[in-house]
C-alpha cells in the first residue's frame, strides 16, 4: 500500500501539476484547498501518512488550517512550504518531504 500524501494548496493547479511532476513517487497524492475540502479528506482518508501545505495561501489561512489538521490528527506531520522558493519550488519541497520522511532516503 502506498503512503498518502496530502497537498494543500491554493490554487488546484498547483496540486495537479506538483502530483504529475512527482508521479515517480511510491505515493497516492491527495489534494484540498480550502478548510473544507481539509477537513473531508482528513476524515474520509484515515491512510493519510503526512501534510504539505503549499505557500500560495495566506498566513491566518494556513495558520488556522494547521490548527484543524494538528486537531483532527495529530499525529501527522505538517510540512509548510517557504515563500521565498515560489511556485516552482513547490515540486522539489514535496520530493525532499517524501524521500526522507516516507521513504528514508535524502533527498
């Protein structure tokens, strides 16, 4: 069974294209937008193995999506993405998230 990603991000095509460009990753990628889109996959996937939460959203956003996550499941971790890298560093960020904390590996 592969580990189940989680990817937060603002924008859908963000996840689509970080989940296309990773697709040689062991992993099912899932994707939320928003809080409630967080909370549905949170409760409906109980596989899920950890969180990336992209930096297109903005602080008290990611700020109060951090605190539902860490609320409906502690004992994830949840990865948040710098700003300073922009959308391009998105892919390399989630690669570096997968290979050491899923598959052991450096990235």
């Amino acid at each position: 069974m592969k580990p189940v990603v989680l990817l937060v991000g603002r924008l859908p095509a963000v996840v689509e294209t970080v989940a296309r460009e990773l697709e040689d990753l062991p992993v099912q990628w899932l994707g939320a937008h928003n809080r409630d889109e967080v909370v549905s996959q949170l409760e409906s996937e109980p596989d899920i193995a950890t969180v990336v939460m992209g930096a297109g959203l903005d602080d008290r956003v990611r700020g109060d999506l951090i605190g539902v996550i860490a609320g409906l499941r502690p004992d994830l971790c949840i990865h948040v993405k710098d700003r300073a890298s922009g959308p391009a560093g998105m892919a390399p960020f989630v690669r570096g998230v997968v290979l050491s904390e899923l598959l052991g590996e450096y990235a």
